[in-house]
C-alpha cells in the first residue's frame, strides 16, 4: 500500500516539476526569440544570422557528393534532435518526458496492488 502511494506522488512531483521546467523554458525561450528580432531588427547588414551553414544549399550539395546520402541523412537526424533541446521545443520536449515517466509512474502504482 505504502509504495503504491509512494508511487503515486513520485508521478505528481514528475509532472509538476517537469510543467514547472516546461514553463520556465518556454519564458525564456520567447525572451531570446525577442532579442533574436530585435537584433535582426537593428542590424542592417545583409544575410539572416539565425541560419547555419548547414542551411545553405550549397552545403548540402558538396557535403552530400562528398561523404553520401547516408551521411547526409545522420547529419540531418543529428539536428533535428539537436533542435529538439534549443528554444520553444526544448520546453515541450521537457513536458512530454514528464508525462510519459509520470504515466509510468501511475501505471507501475495501478499495478502494485
């Protein structure tokens, strides 16, 4: 009975910490995407600072003739799991990993009886 309650507010503290950590992410990244503008804003020179070489299609083609499709294709899982953890995604990112750990907490209780 003890660890099915145990297990139970282990589930809660998961998910308030981790809506906690969500929001706090999710603040600061609308903070850095402002100050993001407003640099683009200020800056006068040509060309979008916000874009990696990685972008430019030029990039693509050489690094693609140089080391192959598959290479390529890593590279390209590689950032978007790298995006995954920068910004607004990092916050849902950090709200879906409570969820589903709170949920195995909830299910491990429902089964401790």
């Amino acid at each position: 009975m003890t660890s099915r309650r145990t297990l139970q507010k282990i589930g809660i503290l998961i998910l308030v910490i981790g809506f906690m950590g969500a929001g706090a992410a999710y603040r600061v990244a609308q903070r850095e995407e402002v100050a993001a503008q407003m640099k683009m804003l200020s800056e006068e020179a040509g060309g979008d600072p916000t874009l990696s070489p990685g972008d430019s299609k030029i990039y693509n083609r050489d690094s693609e003739l140089n080391m192959g499709k598959g290479v390529m294709v890593i590279d390209r899982f590689l950032h978007w799991i790298g995006q995954l953890f920068q910004g607004k995604s990092l916050a849902f990112t950090i709200a879906t990993i409570s969820v589903i750990t709170a949920f195995g907490c909830f299910a491990m209780a429902d089964r401790s009886r």
